[in-house]
C-alpha cells in the first residue's frame, strides 16, 4: 500500500518475546518516516505511556500489526472491520490459523506490504442481533462464530434453528456454533463441523454433543439468514461471539445470525496458501 504514513500496532499481553519484539518493531517504522500509533498493551512493551484503547488505535492507520495468536487478531478485526484497514497478523501465540506471519518473516513481509506487494485475503464477518421480545437489546460483528451454549454444568439446553424462516430442527444439546468459513477451523471443526475453503460463500450451524447423534452440522448460503431460538430459562444460556464477548440469555430470546456488510482483509504471506496452512497447523501428512 504505498503512500503509507500511519501503521497502527496491536500486542496480546503477557508475551515475553514482544517486549523486544515491540520496540525493535517501532524504530524499524520510525527509521521509515512511519508514524506509530500503539494500544495500551505495546505501548508498555515499549516503556511509552501513550497508548490508545484496542478499539480506538485503528483510527487513521493504513495498517494495523497485530502481534499476538488468533485471538488477538479476533479482537482487532472487531475493531478495524467497519474501517477496511489490513490486518498484518504475526504469530507469538500457538496454532495460529489466521496468523500465519511468523515472527521470522516480521521485517521481510512487512516491507513487502509498506510497497504495496501483499497479498489480502477477504473474508467476510456474521452480524447477530439479540432480540429480546420486539426489542433489539445487542448486536455484534463476529469473524469466527456465534456460539449458544449451556451456562450451567452438565445440562443440556433447548434451541430451536431457522433458516430464513424454514424450520431447521428441535435441537437438545450443549449448545449451538454459527460459523463463517474463516471460523470452521476453530469451534466448529472442534465440534465436528467441516472445513470451509475461505472464498466459499455459505455460514455453517454446527450442534455441540447433540442428544440425537443424527443431528448433523448443516451448510447454507451465506445469503442465509439463521434464528435460534432459546427455549432454556433465564441465564442457563450464554451467546458467545468469537470466544470473547457475549452475555446470558434469557428464556425466548432470539439469536439472529446473518452475513455482515463488513470484511476483515489480511496480509498473507505470498508462500502459505490455505492448504499449506491447513497441512501446517493440523499435520496432515505426517509420517
């Protein structure tokens, strides 16, 4: 992206490897003429005290690092999805699907990106609205899942799932995933959902420990729009968005999950294409 002027900077806490990652990082932008707007978390990686909010260092940035694991970058997309900036996603966390910028390739890719020669990989976030009687109380933008789980031990819950208003299954389980093809290698691969090609335009609900073994994880167009609707009483179920956020349910709330006009667009390495990650992070092939 030539005419670069601001890159913004995300770090997962808790990291020792960033606290020399992080102020190497922002010399090597300042040596550029870049400007450097951190959060909270690198700024204290590199002793500043001039860090802004997760949701407000974005602002003004033509790219955003993310230092840290998927979760991390979970977290930033929320935050930059309605702006369009690109993520540029290096791993210092575990399996790390969608952060696939080793820390090796840091210096390398990043520069490859400040002159406009990456790779951005499109994908697509899911609206959810919490509709509580005629009211809607919540709404989120996720780029993984929306999960409707049980909040109490051991039991299961009641959902009832639509599909653009055409009744899908009475549903007794541990709960429910609804999931872009960026998230069908996280819960809902755990859960026995499929892997999605990541251009492929559908969502995906995927039943947790369904009570009917026959109760099998569904695709649908991503044009879809899905409802569940929670039969459990107030509190024994919790919306979940991306593993991060949500709050309980209360007893016929609805869950309203739907493609959302945002995109989150990653910075990927031009050698890693997503079967090479997929042989990678999961170890097909091995002998």
């Amino acid at each position: 992206m030539p005419g670069m002027k601001t890159i913004g900077i995300i770090s997962k806490p808790n990291v020792r490897q960033a606290s020399a990652i992080v102020p190497a990082l922002i010399e090597w932008l300042v040596s550029r003429d870049l400007d450097v707007r951190c959060d909270e978390v690198t700024a204290a990686y590199a002793g500043r005290t001039d860090g802004f909010s997760r949701a407000e260092t974005p602002e003004g940035c033509d790219l955003v690092v993310v230092l840290g694991g998927d979760g991390t970058l979970l977290s930033a997309a929320r935050s930059v999805a309605a702006r369009g900036i690109p993520l540029f996603a290096v791993n210092l966390g575990g399996l790390g699907f969608l952060t696939a910028i080793s820390t090796d390739e840091l210096y390398p890719e990043l520069e490859r990106a400040i002159r406009g020669e990456h790779r951005i990989g499109k994908r697509r976030m899911l609206h959810c609205d919490l509709v509580r009687g005629e009211r809607t109380v919540s709404s989120y933008e996720s780029l993984n899942d929306v999960v409707v789980t049980k909040a109490s031990i051991a039991r299961m819950i009641d959902l009832e799932a639509f599909v653009d208003g055409h009744f899908v299954c009475h549903y007794k389980a541990d709960g429910l995933v609804i999931s872009t093809p960026t998230g069908s290698t996280a819960y809902s691969l755990s859960a026995g959902g499929p892997i999605i090609f990541p251009s492929v335009g559908a969502l995906c609900i995927t039943p947790i420990c369904p009570h009917m073994l026959t109760n099998r994880p569904v695709i649908v167009p991503a044009s879809s729009v899905i409802r569940v609707w929670n039969h459990g009483d107030d509190n024994e179920t919790y919306l979940t968005v991306d593993g991060q956020v949500g709050e309980p349910l209360m007893r016929d709330d609805r869950v309203i999950c739907s493609s959302s006009s945002h995109y989150v667009h990653l910075i990927r390495p031009p050698r890693m294409l997503f079967f090479d990650v997929l042989r990678e992070k999961l170890r097909w092939g091995e002998r």
